[in-house]
C-alpha cells in the first residue's frame, strides 16, 4: 500500500494518493481535529499475518499537510509453519509537514517468525511521531510464549544522514526475556519516537516525570540532539499489559504533540471503540 498526503488550499488536508495491491485498506479520510488534519485508519481485513506473508506500507507527506494514520486493530502475527512473515513501514516527510503513525500493537503468537522494519525519511523543518508496541504471546496463558521469534528494526534519517537505528531480535527460549538488563520477564516492549524541533528544559523535564518505575510498567525517556534545533524524542517502555504501555504512550504523544508540533491532542476515538 501507497499512500500519500498533500495540502489543498491554505487549511485543508487531503489524502491524494491511494494505491494499494492485495488485502490492504483504508478507511475513509476523517477530520474530527477540522480540516488541516486528516485522519486515516489503516486496515487489513484477514487481521492476521502468518509465515510468507509481506506488508510493504510507504507513506509520504507534502509541506504543508498533515497526516495522522493508525490501524483500528492489533495486529496479530501467527504461526509461521517454516516461513518467514514481515512489514516493512517506509515513511517520508517533506519540510513543513506532520505527521503521526500511531498502530496498535503487534502479538506474536505462538510458533510465529516475524520480521518488522521502520524506516523514516524526514527532511528539514518536517515533524514526525509515531510508535511500535509489541506484545509476546497471549498474556492469559502461560509461559506466554513458548516458540518463536520477532526481529524488529527502526531507522531515522534526518536529510540523508542517519540519526538513530535501533534492531534487535527477541527468540521465545532467549535468555534476554528473563534478565534485568532485558525484558526481566515481562511480554510487553515499546517505543515511541518523535523528531521536530527542541523543546524547553522544563518540557523534557515534564516528560521525563511522566515515566513509571514498576514491577509492572517501567519506561524512560530520551532526548538526542539532531543537529541545529531540532531534537529526537524516545520513550521506551515495558510492560506487562498492552493497554497500560498503550495508556503511557498516548499520555507521551500528547504532551509532544503539544510541545513538539505545537498541535493539540486528544485520544482518538477509534482506540476506544
């Protein structure tokens, strides 16, 4: 799927390429913030993912628009039956532009064997957020997550130059799931990236307050200069329900989207049906 998102007169919004081969989706263009942001939900009707399947997503946005997509469900990967599964999101921001890739999670069930790359293309003066929440196997059953393996990999460029990669691959029989240092035991791991320009002193400090310490949530958060003033954001989080990590991260962008892209937020009304 291609999308592609463009201004349309001095205050509008619109989705003005829409080309798409297979499953995939989208629901009708929304505007519940008026017409200078258009909303698009993302879809993909068979919900699940399984072994040789392949989700290529590009997404690209003019100066001057701005775009906000997220996916009206999570996203479930099954078993692989010896074929690999993966997504690949390739996303471009034009100077001026903003935008927001905001899914709901991925779970990886049993047996399955994921691949999930992220690459961001933004130019200078653009302003992006988005995340990645992945849960490991069904919470209700135990050990959660027997066999499998999920390789996950983001990538930012800033102008052509790489500011931030961040890959790893996590296997059901990994030691790395029970260490501290890990995920110590807990199914839920996230992150939430933002680039756009510097904010103040006080707002990373407000940020930073918002990150929990438990022994059922814990995050922290980042800032890392890009270069002239503009910043990458990151939180990171753990979890051991999706909808607590998904509660932080939505409490995260809206703070962001306020002090970053100088924009409002409120919840989406699509999360909460």
């Amino acid at each position: 799927m291609r999308l592609g998102f463009a201004p349309q007169g001095t205050t509008r919004s619109v989705l003005c390429e829409r080309t798409h081969e297979g499953p995939m989706r989208v629901l009708r263009p929304l505007y519940p913030e008026g017409p200078s942001i258009c909303h698009v939900a993302v879809l993909h009707p068979p919900s699940g993912i399984a072994g040789g399947d392949a989700i290529d997503l590009a997404f690209s946005v003019e100066a001057g628009a701005h775009a906000t997509l997220t996916t009206p469900g999570a996203t479930r990967w099954y078993k692989a039956n010896g074929n690999h599964a993966r997504q690949s999101v390739h996303i471009t921001v034009a100077g001026g532009a903003r935008f927001e890739w905001l899914p709901l999670e991925n779970i990886f069930f049993e047996q399955a064997d994921a691949a999930l790359d992220t690459e961001i293309d933004v130019q200078p003066g653009a302003r992006a957020m988005g995340w990645e929440i992945s849960q490991l196997g069904s919470i209700a059953q135990q050990p959660h997550w027997a066999q499998g393996k999920a390789r996950t990999q983001t990538a930012l460029r800033h102008d052509g130059r790489l500011i931030w990669i961040e890959q790893g691959t996590v296997g059901a029989a990994d030691a790395i799931r029970r260490r501290v240092t890990g995920l110590d035991g807990l199914p839920v791991f996230a992150t939430l990236w933002c680039f756009g320009p510097e904010t103040t002193r006080e707002a990373n400090e407000a940020l930073t307050a918002m990150m929990p310490w438990g022994c059922r949530l814990r995050a922290a958060a980042t800032t890392i200069p890009a270069g002239g003033r503009d910043a990458l954001y990151l939180v990171r989080a753990l979890g051991l329900h999706t909808e607590e990590v998904r509660e932080l991260f939505v409490r995260a962008w809206m703070h962001l989207r306020r002090q970053v892209f100088q924009v409002d937020a409120a919840p989406l009304r699509l999360w909460s049906t």
